[in-house]
C-alpha cells in the first residue's frame, strides 16, 4: 500500500535540500580578473611616434604596396604556411574542447543492458536476469561552477584564434622583409658583378702602368687584393641570396628551389604608412596583447571554478529499465523498473586538496597577468622604436641619395678631365667604382629604409583580413 505520509516526508526533505542550496548559491559571486598594475599613457613618448603615425592603411597593406608579386607571396604564405596550420589546428581543438565542456551542462543519457546467470552462494537457488534501459544524470549548476569552466574554455578558444592572427601578421611581415632582402641581395650581386669588370679593367692599367715605370710593385698588389676581396664578397651575396630564398620557401610553403621572383615592380613599391592609433587603441589592436587578456579571463574564471568546489553539489538522476528473471526452472517475469534520485554532496574532509587546488589557480592568474602587463610593455615598446627606427633608415636613405648624386658627378667629372688629357684612365676608373660603392650603399639603406618600414606596419597592424575562408576553417590534412 502506498504511504503518503512518507512520500509527503521525502518531498519535503527534497525540498528543503534544495532552498539551501539555492541559498548558498545566491551567496556566490563570479570572480572579477584584475586590472593590470601597468599605466598606458595618453600619447607616444617619442616625436617620430606623435608625428610619423598619422596616415591610414588596411591591415592587409600588401596587397596596396604596388607590388603583385609581392602580394602573391603573402597571399600564399597565409594559406600554406606551416606553422599557420599547426595554429589553425589549435584553435580547432580549442573550439572541439569548448564542446566537451558545454556538454557537461546538459543531461546526460546512456542506453544500458545487461545479463547475468547463476547464483552468489551454494545457498542461493540458480538464476538468471536480463535487464535494458535508459539512465540520465543531470548536475544543477548552483553556483556557477559549470558556467565558469564554459567561460574558460571559451576564453582559451578566442586566445587560440588570436595567437592564431597574431601569426599571420608576423608571418606576412616576414614574407616581405624576406622578399626585400632577396631584391636588394640580387641588385647587389650585380652591381658586384660591374665592380669585378671594373677592377679587373684597373688592375690591367695597373700592371701597364707598372710595366712603364709609372707604379711601384705594392700598387700593383693593392689593386689583386681589392679584386679578390670584391670575389670573396661577391661569393658571400650569391650564398646570402641563396639562403634567402631557400627561408622564403619555407615561410610561402613549398619546397626549396621552386621559387624564382623576379622582383617585378620593386622601384614602384608603395609601402603605406600604419593605421593611426594612440598607445591605448594599439594595445586593443594588437591580438598578441589581446591574447593574453583572454588568457588572465580564463584563469581568473578557472579560479571562481576552484572556490566552488567548496560549496555542495546537486546531482538528479533518471533510472528506466525493463527487467525479465527466472529462479531455477521457474516462469520468468517481466516487468519496468522505474527510479530517480536526488543527490547532494558536501566536502567536509578532503586534507586541504581544494584549498591547494585554489592556491594553484591564483598563481596561475598571478602568472596570467604578469604576461599580460608584459606584452603590454612590449607592444608599446615595440610601436615606438620601429616608428624611431623608421625615422632613421629615411634620413640615412635621404643622405645616401645625396652622396649617389655627388659620386655620379664626381664620375662624368673624371671622364671630362680624360677626355682633356688631364688625368688617366686610371682616374675614370676608381671614380666609377666609387660610384658603385655608393649604389651598393644605397641599396642597403634602401633595404634597411623597406624592413623598418614593414616592420611599422607589423606593430600597428591588427589581426589580417582574409581574402577568402578563414586558414582555421579551411585548414585540412
């Protein structure tokens, strides 16, 4: 017979359990991440900081820098570029683990079957039993422990997806500070190639000269030793130029000795000038920076995370089954099993396992935070000398472009006095290879002049806008 005095006991046992519960749970606060100890100042420090950064440019600047070929190459480096991939994976693993942990905030069902025969004890009759059916749990999330740890795990997901950005940006800048190096390294193996002939032109006077008694011996020498030194460096560009396109194989993706630029529209490279931000808009720009903000989100949620395991657990369980026995020869019988539950838990004793576990998490937030307030500095450290290195490399370009002119001067002036007999052809010569110094000095300014450049553009850049699906949806193996 069915007692309902019991019954009406349990339900408000269950009840009760259950006010308190939601009693405590009001109690609980969500943790709050601390603010970085870091003071963001209003402006740059720097002049070249407050004044050079004042134009607008698109975060994929290449693809207006006049240069196709160039722009090619990044474009494919963005798509098959290795270590872009291995990015693109762990973001998809962040997202699959973002799942995984939203699953555990939903019921949780489970077919089961099961089948038994013979007996516990020589006393026991012989039996048998099938059972199948359903069983389902579900964990009220009282506190917010459950929403916490999704939180978490949604902030490591967005850090992945900005490391994976931030790389892009590193990865596109090094692709084009690559590629200059490998232009500038070619024009100046052939501008060594000119110095050679040159050389090899005034070491011929060189010994006619000596032959008439115009020169001594040590001249003569002085001239082979400027030649081999012109071949040793020569070797040294050829090997460096090499190098470089066997590191922008790697970086577009291919292998080694397939690619060949030809360097086509060089002369009419355009290089913007960075999208204008004041320190605090660079630091919201910046995903390496962002990163590690969600990085002090996640642990400061994993820390609210920790403190709940202090507070009770709720747990409801479902159980449905269809059960058939038989003792000995007996008839079997059939018939549905139905059971729930409620079930709710404390820690009282556990020898300091969750304090510990909590100490673990604050240092971690600690940990979290320091990298934040670090990579804060950085970024602002980091806008301001590529902007005052910039200001540099245009002076000492601007000053090499003056002595190109003079040395080109100084070059049809020779020629005009061999022309009247005033001086030899000797003359002509070292005023040509002079002017071929100052071209060779020039490309390195100029080279140096297109790195600081991109390097601007890398620190004020943002996370890269694709021109087609995202490498972290589209990445496959």
């Amino acid at each position: 017979m069915f007692d309902t005095t019991q019954a009406a006991a349990r339900v408000r046992t269950s009840i009760c359990i259950l006010a308190l519960s939601l009693a405590i749970a009001s109690c609980a606060t969500s943790p709050v991440p601390p603010s970085p100890s870091v003071s963001v100042p209003v402006t740059w420090h720097s002049e070249a900081a407050r004044t050079e950064n004042a134009e607008n440019a698109t975060v994929d600047w290449w693809r207006q820098a006049g240069s196709a070929e160039l722009s090619d190459l990044i474009e494919q480096a963005l798509h098959n570029n290795r270590d872009l991939h291995a990015a693109a994976a762990r973001v998809l693993q962040a997202r699959a683990i973002t799942g995984e942990v939203d699953s555990e905030r939903q019921v949780q069902l489970n077919g089961v079957a099961a089948a038994s025969r013979g007996r516990s004890t020589v006393l026991d009759p012989r039996s048998s039993s099938v059972r199948a059916g359903l069983q389902a749990n579900w964990e009220a999330d009282l506190f917010g422990a459950k929403g916490l740890a999704s939180r978490a795990v949604q902030f490591d997901s967005e850090r992945a997806e900005l490391a994976r950005q931030g790389m892009e940006t590193v990865i596109a800048a090094e692709v084009a500070t690559v590629y200059f190096d490998s232009a500038i390294l070619a024009r100046r193996i052939r501008l060594g190639e000119q110095s050679l002939e040159k050389l090899r032109l005034a070491t011929r006077i060189a010994g006619r000269q000596f032959n008439a008694g115009r020169l001594s011996r040590p001249d003569v020498v002085a001239r082979e030793s400027q030649q081999k030194t012109t071949q040793i460096n020569q070797t040294t560009l050829e090997s460096a130029f090499k190098q470089r396109l066997f590191q922008l194989s790697v970086l577009v993706g291919v292998p080694a000795g397939e690619l060949n630029p030809r360097f086509a529209g060089i002369d009419d490279l355009r290089l913007p000038a960075p999208a204008a931000a004041l320190p605090g808009e660079l630091l919201e720009r910046r995903p390496d920076v962002q990163q590690h903000l969600r990085e002090v989100s996640a642990e400061a949620a994993r820390v609210g995370v920790s403190q709940r395991e202090l507070y009770p657990r709720l747990m409801f369980s479902w159980d449905d089954s269809l059960e058939r026995a038989r003792i000995d020869k007996s008839n079997a019988t059939r018939d549905i099993a139905l059971g729930y539950g409620l079930t709710l838990t404390l820690p009282i004793l556990d020898g300091g396992r969750i304090r510990a576990q909590i100490q673990v998490s604050e240092a971690r937030l600690k940990e979290a935070m320091a990298g934040y307030e670090k990579a804060m500095l950085e970024a602002l450290s980091d806008a301001e000398t590529v902007l005052v290195r910039q200001k540099s490399a245009a002076a000492i370009l601007s000053l090499n472009e003056d002595s190109l002119k003079l040395s080109g001067e100084n070059v049809q002036h020779a020629k005009r006095l061999f022309l009247a007999g005033q001086v030899d052809q000797s003359r002509v010569v070292d005023s040509e290879l002079a002017a071929l110094q100052a071209k060779d000095t020039h490309l390195q300014a100029q080279g140096a002049y297109w790195t600081a450049k991109v390097d601007v553009l890398r620190a004020f850049s943002g996370p890269v806008e694709p021109s087609s699906e995202s490498t972290a949806d589209s990445v496959s193996f």
